[in-house]
C-alpha cells in the first residue's frame, strides 16, 4: 500500500508540473539530463532566464582546451564550486558525477524523446556547428572530421548510448540516495515548450 501510495504521488508530482500547478519555487536546485542532442543545455538557458537563476554547463567544466578531458578531481572541484549557491539549474550527462550534483539537487528533468527526434535535432546541431566553427568550451570546436567522418563522431554517439540511458535512468531515480528528487519526465519538445511556457518565477 505504502509502494502505491507514494507511485501515485509520483504521477501527480509529474501531472500538477506538466499543468503548472505547482510554483516554480518548488525548484530551486534542477539537474537536466538526456540523450546527447535532446536539447539540455537548450532548456537549461531558457529556465535560468525565466526564473533569473544561474546556469551551469558541465560540459564547460569538463573540457580542457583540445578536447582533453579534466581529471575527476579537478571536474568535482569545478562542480562543488559552481553549485554553491541556493538557487541553480545544470546541464549534462556525467554519471561520476552524479551524487555530487543530484546529491545537491531538489528537481530533475528528463527529456526523453524518440531516438528520430533526438538525431534530427543533433544532424542540424552538428551541422551548424561544423559550418560556422563555432567555438564551444575554451576553444573548442566540432569540426566534420570529427563530427562524421571519426570514431569520436558525437552522432556514432547518440546512437550508442541512447537505448542505455533510457534504460539507466529509470533505475537510478528509484535509488534511496535519490528519493528526494523531483522528477518531471518530458517526452517531446512540443511536451517540454508547453511545460516551459507554465513555469513562472
């Protein structure tokens, strides 16, 4: 009964959200996460500029100049800082840092579309960027080498650990440690720009 009672809690949390019901203060440390090219950091922005909160990439946290990778000292250290505050909402998939930053967090939100959604929105990405040479975390940038023609391809990517993480993190949200979270499950983008335009500071 206790196992059904807190699974209908669950769904309404989710229900009153998508319906804007509940106040945004409610959230005030939120944690984005999904596929690579769902569009965290695209919503990540839109919330902190809505609720006038601070925005962390952790993407800009882990990459050195060259693509070379921060040690994880280094990448917990830059996180614990940057998380220091009240009031926040970060971006990005790293499971060795996810008792750091969900430990800390009180909402996550899950985008969670179709796999054909989610490579549509990361082929125009991956284009625009290797067009433009967009500079993306100290200096770095997606070339088309790297983009369609490596082993590195952000593309090869998505597909690989897609079917993972729809699996994973279903099972990491039902973990003690964890309980605590908010979790508001967005399943399209015309689901999650409904959900955004509600959400008020």
């Amino acid at each position: 009964m206790w196992k059904d009672a807190r699974l209908a809690s669950h769904f309404l949390t989710i229900y009153q959200q998508l319906k804007g019901l509940i106040p945004a203060e409610t959230m005030n440390r939120i944690s984005i996460v999904g596929t690579t090219g769902s569009g965290k950091t695209t919503l990540a922005r839109a919330i902190a500029d809505r609720l006038q909160i601070p925005h962390v990439e952790l993407d800009a946290l882990q990459w050195e100049p060259n693509w070379v990778a921060a040690s994880d000292e280094v990448f917990r250290d830059r996180i614990a800082h940057s998380l220091q505050g009240n009031r926040w909402v970060v971006d990005g998939n790293y499971s060795r840092v996810q008792d750091l930053v969900w430990g800390k967090a009180d909402t996550v939100i899950w985008l969670d579309y179709p796999l054909p959604t989610i490579m549509r929105q990361l082929f125009k990405r991956t284009v625009y960027r290797s067009l433009t040479n967009q500079e993306l975390w100290n200096g770095n940038r997606e070339t088309w080498r790297m983009s369609f023609f490596s082993r590195d391809s952000i593309l090869l990517w998505a597909l690989r650990t897609y079917r993972k993480r729809r699996r994973t993190y279903p099972l990491l949200f039902q973990k003690s440690e964890y309980k605590h979270l908010q979790i508001i499950h967005l399943r399209s983008p015309a689901q999650t720009q409904n959900w955004l335009q509600r959400l008020s500071s």
